[in-house]
C-alpha cells in the first residue's frame, strides 16, 4: 500500500471492461506497489447499454425503446438478465462470486421492472404525459450496465485480497434529492482513496438528470465531475486501442502510430466529427481546472499513451490525425438575393438554431452557402422551413475528411493535401480551414471517404 500521494482518476470503457481480466493485469494491479490514489470509472460492459436504451450506431431498438413504444419489454429484460449472469459465469475464474453477483443484479432487475411496471400504470391513468415519464425510465435502465459492471469489478478484488469499494452513484432507492455534483461529493466524502482501489458506476443520478443534459456521454461526464471536484492530477481513459493517426479498422495497425501529445483544440476538432477522444462536455471541465487527460490502450501497457494538455502545440508543423464522417449531408442553399445582403446566412442558423442543429461545417460563395450537418438531423421538417425562405434548397450526402493537428501552420500543406486527393481521382467538393489552423476540413463524395483518408494518410501523416 502506497502512502497518501496524487490522485488519479481513471475511466474503463465498455469494450475494455468486456475483457476484464487482462485490465485487471494491464491496468488495476499491473504495479502492486502503486494501487491505491486511484478511483476507477467504470462503463457498462461492451453491449449492454445498447440492449438497455437503443444501439448508439444502427439505433436498433433496445428495452427503453421498447418500453417507450407501449411494446412490451419483459421478454427484452428477462433476455438481458440471462446475459449478465452469464458474464457473471464468465467471471467466476478471476475471482467474481457469482452467487453474490447474480443476487445484487437480479434484485436490482427486479426492483426495476417493477418501477416500469409503475410508470406503465400512471401513463394509463392520463394524469402524466409520456415527456414526463420517459427520461426518468430511460436514467433508470441506463444505471443498470454501470451497478453491474462497478459491483463486479469491486467484488472481483475483494476475492483476490485487496481492499476495495463499489461507489455506487446510481442513487439507487435514494429519495433525497441531490444534484449529480452533490451526489458525487456526498459519496466521495467518505472515502478514503489512498486505502481502497474505488470502483465507481460511470452513471450518476442527479435531479438534473445526466442523460437528459448528457444522453450516452454520461460515463465521461462522471468522471471529468470525479477529477475535477477531488482535484485529480490526471484523468486516464482506458480504451482497446491507441488515440490513433487514423482509424486502424481503415489504415491498417502497421500503418498508424498513436498521437503522443496533443491539445485540448484537437480533442474538440475530434469530437466536432464525432471521433470522440472525450465526450466534449466532459472535457471542458478537465480544461478549465488544468487537469491532463490521457488516453491509454488498456492492451498496451508498456506505452504511455497520447497526453492531452491545454497549452501544447506541436514544436514543428505536423499533421496529427485523419478523420472525418460519412454520415453527413451537405444542405446547398442558393439564393441570387444573398449577393451583398448584410446577415443573410443569419436566416439559415436560425432555422437550424429552431430545429436543434449544429452544423459541423460551412462554405460560402457570393449565392451559395453550403452548411455540413449529420445524417439523422437532415429531416423533411428542416428542409421545408428553409424552402420556404431561401430560393433553392438541395441536399447530398457525402463525406467529411479532416488532416488535423495542434500546428498544421505550414505552407503548402494545403496543396500537397488537394494534389494527393487529386492523385486518386477525388474531387474536392468544398474545403475550409480558419486561421488557427488546426482543421484542414475536405468535402468528398461519399463512395471516396474511406479512400480519402488512405491518400491523406500517406501524403501527411507518413514521414
């Protein structure tokens, strides 16, 4: 046991957790002399939010969907139940006591369907709407991949001999009402972190509701909230792979090498594309108190992973990462009357403004505006608000490819860049990049995204 010392707050994604035992050897206990100072928030395992809410990617309905449908959802929960206590199974030869573990989960399964069961009954009695009830139902599933995972993983070390905590945030039958960061101090105060491994839920309840400010980002914001109120010196994020030059699943592993340092500008350019290195509104806290952020392959320990600051920048011009997305649509708005007009494109941001859109790129021209919005927000209701103001309104869907770095501030990178997609046959559609130069921003069409980012890849980020 190590003596009181600096704090560090570490997040485990899903995927990771999935693989419990080798975090257990990469991770918790990799230095058995240097354990303690650190508090662990933990992700459901791999899927089960998705089997809880909905699947973040393909939006394949999950229980609360289900539920919110007047469908019914038991044989979903009953199905769900089989799952984890098989995990739990999967778990009994690292340490987990699966009779104790299928007991906290079943109970806590139970106790909710009972709630839904509840909620089922006061909507037929017409007193609440639907918009009253859903976000309380969704907070409730949504809690239960996090108390699953976070018990497990407390249980697990405490079997092995070591002491440790379940911090349950879940405010599980807790009547008393408290904000997300009252709860968070009121657990922690207790807590002695230089003498217990703390394995805390990524999910928090809080009368402001954290999935309704945060929806699937919840687990992030936790513990951005867990660093910045116990004054962590750094926030560590264990993924299944490296912050990365570009996507390995495109690149190929022996092609791509992990970041090393970057800044929190380029952690926002990543998210703005929805490559979130950290969910956005969890990392503005970390920022604002000075705290670092790591990112770590839980798979690859021996690398110190890429460190994320808020004041470094690249001593020499270097592009960092290739990214983008292919689930966007370019809104082309033409007017003849926007020639010279004063505040012309104010009308289009109201619009989006209206319907809850923030757009991720936008191109002028003396007629044309060209803005970039995600797939799901391109919806018949916002396109007809804007026909019914501007002159020509026409969507496409394409792609948006990104050559970003903490200093990208060298000439000619621009035309090296366009004459590498040129090499390839890909038109550029629209190109944008501001005068910090951190984000060389390309439109291509959508069949030539994932070509797009090899060429870019080769011709920027290969020295």
């Amino acid at each position: 046991m190590t003596a009181p010392g600096p704090l560090r707050v570490e997040k485990i994604g899903g995927t990771t957790m999935s693989r419990f035992d080798e975090v257990l050897n990469n991770v918790i206990l990799r230095n058995k002399d240097d354990i303690y100072n650190r508090i662990y928030v933990v992700s459901a395992y791999g899927g089960i939010t998705n089997e809880l809410l909905e699947h973040k990617k393909t939006g394949q309905p999950g229980i609360y969907q289900t539920f919110i449908h007047g469908e019914h959802y038991e044989p979903a929960i009953e199905r769900l139940q089989k799952k984890l206590r098989k995990i739990n199974l999967d778990f009994e030869k690292i340490g987990l006591n699966v009779e104790v573990a299928n007991s906290f989960i079943c109970e806590r399964i139970e106790e909710t369907v009972k709630i839904l069961r509840s909620m089922d009954n006061v909507l037929g009695s017409g007193y609440l709407t639907k918009s009253e009830v859903m976000p309380a139902a969704r907070e409730l599933l949504a809690s239960i991949g996090e108390m699953h995972s976070a018990f497990n993983s407390a249980n697990i070390l405490q079997n092995r001999g070591y002491n440790s905590t379940f911090v349950d945030l879940s405010g599980w039958q807790d009547r008393v009402e408290r904000s997300i960061d009252e709860r968070i101090t009121y657990t922690f105060k207790s807590l002695d972190p230089s003498s217990t491994i703390c394995v805390a839920t990524g999910y928090t309840k809080g009368t402001e509701g954290i999935m309704r400010e945060f929806d699937r980002g919840y687990s992030e914001v936790t513990f951005s909230k867990i660093a910045v109120q116990l004054k962590a010196v750094e926030a560590v994020i264990h993924k299944e792979y490296h912050l990365c030059s570009c996507d390995p699943l495109i690149i190929g592993k022996d092609k791509v090498h992990p970041v090393g340092q970057t800044n929190y500008d380029v952690a926002d350019q990543l998210a703005d594309v929805g490559m979130e290195a950290i969910h956005p509104k969890a990392s503005k806290p970390l920022e604002t108190a000075g705290i670092a952020i790591r990112m770590k392959n839980a798979f690859d320990p021996d690398h110190a992973g890429t460190l994320i600051t808020t004041d470094f920048i690249c001593p020499s011009s270097k592009t960092e990462i290739i990214t983008g997305s292919d689930k966007v649509t370019c809104l082309e708005i033409h007017d003849t009357r926007m020639v010279g007009e004063v505040g012309f494109d104010m009308k289009i941001m109201e619009v989006l403004q209206r319907y809850g859109v923030s757009y991720i790129n936008k191109a002028t021209n003396a007629n044309t505006i060209d803005v970039i919005i995600y797939d799901k927000d391109c919806k018949k209701s916002l396109l007809n608000a804007l026909r019914a103001i501007f002159e020509d309104v026409n969507t496409e869907r394409v792609a948006i490819v990104c050559a970003i770095g903490s200093n990208i501030a060298k000439p000619g990178i621009l035309a090296k860049a366009a004459e590498a997609l040129a090499s390839e046959d890909i038109n550029i559609l629209s190109v944008s990049q501001t005068s910090r130069q951190t984000n060389m921003r390309f439109t291509v069409k959508r069949e030539q995204f994932i070509a797009a980012q090899k060429v870019l890849h080769h011709a920027l980020c290969v020295e």
